[in-house]
C-alpha cells in the first residue's frame, strides 16, 4: 500500500494504510499499531510533495532513454541491413569477375557481343550502383554522426536520471523508515525498508527489461515490415520489367509485322499501277479495233448490197435473154439440111483467122467492162460492141446487140459502188453465152 501510495499520483491523497498488527509477544493478544491520522499530511507540509516530481522526472527521462536506445538500435539495425547489402554486392561482384576470368581464360570461344543496348544497361547499373554507394556512405556518415552526438546525451542523462533515482531511493526511504520507525521499530523498520527497496529494485529492474524487449520487438517488427515491404516492390519491380521485356518484344514484333504489311502496299500498289496502265492500253487496242470493225462491217453491208443488186441485174438480163434465145432456136430449126462434109471442112479452115480477132475482141470487152465497174468517170461512156456470132451453114453472121439500158438501170437502182470482180466476170460470161 506505501508503494502504491508512492508511486501512484492518482491515488496518492485518497490512500489511507490500514492498521498494521504486531506479532504476539509471549503468548499475550496481539497489538494492533494504528497509524497516526495526518501523517501523509504532515510529509505533504514538510515539503515532501517533491516525490511526484521527481517521479515524473524520472519517467520522462526513463522515456528518453528508451527513445535514444530505440534510435541507437535503428541505426544499428540499417547499418546492419546496409552491411549485408555491400556483402552481397561484394559477393556478386566477385562472382562477376570470376565469370569475366573464366570467360578470359578459354580459348576459341567467340565472347558475347556487347551491342548499344546492352552496353547502356550496364552504365546503367553501374551508375545506380555508384549512387547507392553514395548514399549508404552518405547515411552511414550521417547515423554516425547522429550516434557520436547523442551518446554524451544519453550518459547526461543517464547519470541525472540515476542520480535522481538515488535521492528518490533515499527519499523513499527515509519516508518508510519514519512511517515504520513507530510500528515496528527502528531495526525491524531498516530491515522491512530494504525488503521493500529490493522488492521495488527488483520490480523496476523487470519492467525495464519488458520494455527494452518490448521495444526490441517492434524495431522488429518495423524492420521486418520494411524488408516485406521492399520485397513486395522488388517483386513487384521484377514483375512489372518482366512485362516491359514482353510489350517491348510484342511491340518488335508488331513493328516487323507493319513493315511488311507497308511492303506487301507498296508492291501490290505498283502492281495496280502497272495493271491500270495495262487495261487502259487494251482498252484503247480494243477501241481501235472496234473502230476498225465498225468500217469493216460497214464496208461488207455496202458489199453486200452491191452483191445483192448484181444478182437482181443478173436475173433481169437472164429474162431479157429469154426471148432472144428462143428466137435464135427458132432460126436454126428454119435452116436447110445439113451440108456436106467439104462445106464443114472449108467452114473449119476460115475458124483460125478468126479466132485471133475474136481473143483480141474478146479481151478488149472484158478491159472495157473492167473499166466501166470499177472507174466511174468513164463507166457513164462506155459502150460494148456488138458480139458476132460464126455463121451458120454459109449464111451471113447474126449480130447480136446487147440490148440497151441494161447499166442505165443498175445506175437507177443504186448499184454504183459494186467493185466486185467476180461479178464482173460472171456478167460478161453470160453476155458471152448469150
């Protein structure tokens, strides 16, 4: 209860300690020592009323301290993190230059070709491995400095906060000698006090332990909470260059892709050009062409025509014959008999004479009739002779004269544009026979 009292502010003016009984002695009734009332007045009027302040003293440099340790051991925990860290980088530079050794060493193996890319990836790293370097240096200069300042704080400290505890020690007691001085006695009460100041030496000594645990563990704590979460943005990191490295290949890929796409444009582009210009130029052979047609078709309907109008002259000088050939049968069926042999023979000896005059004639007809087709200047004035035929049974010869009119009405019908030979050459066969 006295400890209570003391160390409790809260508590301290509503406490009242209960009566303390004495042990018998020989046998007789206990004694009960009753506390004098006022007591703890009679110390607060004293000028004992300090013990509050120097309890808050003592626990606000009690906090300090615990701070200045707290931070002393953070430090020491970073510097230990950044210690492991240069091991590391120590350790992976050694195994680098194993490697490079190794690598040195062999003989008729072609080294890795260091490209743009690569070469700046390392200067990158190297650089962050630089700026790391500086910035550990930086910090550890730095928490040094910070440890050399406070540690003359922390021993001030220390030793104010130890020297305040002993004039709290000897405070408190004096303070229980006084009060147990009276119950127990004088020896009894010195004893009692060191059992006290033991008790409470002891149970400070535990409390301060549980705190320098408790704050050992949540420098943990916040350590380990720090690694995770570097780890997670290390992962996170890896994870997120991982997928770089892929959108950069896909995005290499997608860029082949479209340069071949341009290409595979650009030739079906000049494929098309060149195909246009084909089809134009067709278009324009087959414009030519049928144009050509076109006066080839016009020139076969004028042809046919003509041929068409010869065949109508043909058929009207047919009919025109007609009376003239039964005539001429009618003409030999009137002659005398047949005349001898010698007739016929002095008849066949004047057929060679005649036969020359008759080529000759004959020849300049069909030049004539060629003419009068084909030049229409003078197809208007020409005129056929009179064919002569052979005298029959020593008559006189039978001219026949082609009867007139017959060009002057294929002229009428329109037929004037008939080139054709071989109608020509059949028109004078028949006027020939005839």
């Amino acid at each position: 209860a006295l400890d209570v009292g003391v160390h409790s502010p809260e508590t301290r003016d509503s406490t009242h300690f209960a009566p303390l009984v004495l042990p018998p002695i020989n046998g007789s009734h206990p004694l009960t020592f009753q506390r004098k009332k006022g007591s703890y007045e009679q110390l607060q009027e004293t000028g004992l009323d300090g013990c509050h302040d120097i309890e808050a003293s003592k626990e606000q440099l009690e906090m300090e301290r615990y701070n200045l340790e707290a931070e002393y051991k953070e430090h020491q925990a970073l510097l230990q993190s950044l210690l492991s860290e240069r091991d590391e980088l120590c350790q992976l530079n050694s195994e680098q230059q194993m490697i490079i050794a190794d690598w040195l060493e062999r003989e008729n193996v072609p080294m890795p070709v260091c490209t743009r890319r690569s070469r700046h990836g390392y200067q990158d790293q190297l650089k962050i491995l630089e700026d790391l370097k500086l910035q550990w240096q930086c910090k550890s200069q730095l928490y040094q400095q910070q440890v050399e300042e406070l540690r003359p704080r922390c021993q001030e400290k220390k030793k104010q906060w130890d020297c305040e505890y002993q004039a709290f020690i000897m405070m408190m007691q004096e303070v229980l000698l006084a009060a147990l001085a009276r119950r127990l006695g004088k020896r009894a009460a010195l004893v009692e006090v060191k059992r006290l100041l033991a008790a409470e030496q002891k149970t400070e000594n535990k409390l301060t332990a549980a705190k320098i645990r408790n704050l050992a563990l949540q420098m943990r704590v916040q350590s380990r909470e720090e690694a995770i979460g570097e780890l997670e943005e290390r992962t996170k990191a890896e994870k997120l260059k991982f997928e770089n490295e892929n959108y950069k290949t896909m995005i290499l890929e997608y860029e082949e892709e479209v340069i071949r796409i341009k290409k595979g444009i650009t030739s079906t582009r000049e494929f098309q050009s060149h195909l246009k210009e084909t089809i134009n130029f067709v278009e324009l052979e087959i414009q030519a062409k049928l144009a050509n047609l076109a006066k080839i078709k016009a020139m076969i309907g004028n042809k046919r025509k003509a041929l068409a109008g010869v065949m109508i002259t043909k058929d009207k000088l047919r009919a025109d014959n007609l009376p003239c050939l039964s005539i001429f049968r009618i003409h030999i069926k009137r002659q005398e008999a047949p005349v001898d042999m010698e007739k016929r023979k002095r008849g066949c000896t004047k057929l060679p004479p005649i036969r020359p005059n008759h080529s000759a004639q004959k020849a300049n007809n069909v030049q004539a009739l060629d003419v009068g087709v084909h030049s229409p200047e003078t197809r208007d004035s020409t005129h056929f002779a009179p064919l002569v035929l052979p005298p029959i049974n020593g008559s006189h010869p039978l001219p026949f004269q082609r009867k007139k009119g017959s060009y002057e009405q294929l002229q009428k019908t329109g037929l004037d544009g008939c080139h054709d030979n071989e109608a020509s050459k059949e028109q004078l066969e028949m006027e020939r026979l005839t």
